[in-house]
C-alpha cells in the first residue's frame, strides 16, 4: 500500500512540476516577445508558442538529467572502489565531484573521502 501511495505522490508532483514549467515558459516567451514590433496576431502567437515549447524542451532535458537522477539508487561499494582508485588529491577532488549529490551525503562514503584527503595531504 505504501508503494502505490508513494507512485501516485510521484506523479502527482510530477505533473504540478510540469504545469508549472508550462505557465513559467508561456511568460518568459510572452515576456521574450512582448517588445517585439510584429503587429500580425497569428505570427506574434506563433512567435509565443515557439519559445514557449523551446523553453520546455528545455525543462524536458534538464529534468531528464538532473532532477530524474536525484534518489537513484547507487551501490556505496561502488563508489568507495572509484575514490579509492584516486591516485593523489587533484583525482580525488575530481572523483568526488563526479559522483552524485547522494553519495556525498552517504556517511561511509564521506569517511573514506575525509580518510583519502588525510593521507593526500600529509604526502604534500
């Protein structure tokens, strides 16, 4: 039961984010083109409608690579392997940035990263 109700919460916030995506583009396109000099109604609503569905295309593709990826699952095992595979403090830095938000806010991963940057720095 509460799989199904944790679904339809997803969804539901899901399709309040895309109304709010839609009305956010229709103004920012309306905002984009209200200076314009173009009299013709049908070309200035054309005009609307063609930033507004460029702008959320633009939400479609950072929602599919951002937002989706939030709260994936991941293995911490995994990622231990890829920082420990860092060979000096710049690889580490790097890997870590790599990684998603979640797995640095995962306490063992933390501890192997703080434990990674002691041994780096005392080799500077």
């Amino acid at each position: 039961m509460e799989k199904i109700n944790e679904e339809i919460l997803k969804s539901a916030q899901y399709r309040k984010g895309l109304s709010i995506a839609f009305f956010n583009a229709t103004n920012a396109a309306i905002s984009l083109v209200s200076d314009s000099k173009i009299t013709d109604q049908k070309l200035l609503l054309d005009t609307v409608k063609f930033y507004r569905d460029f702008f959320l295309e633009e939400h479609k593709n950072y929602y599919a690579t951002v937002i989706a990826n939030v709260g994936v699952n991941y293995r911490a095992e995994d990622t231990i392997v890829q920082l420990n595979e860092a060979k000096n403090m710049d690889e580490l830095k790097s890997k870590w940035l790599s990684i998603s938000e979640d797995e640095r806010r995962d306490g063992l991963i933390i501890k192997v990263k703080e434990t990674l940057k002691k041994k780096y720095e005392k080799a500077q």
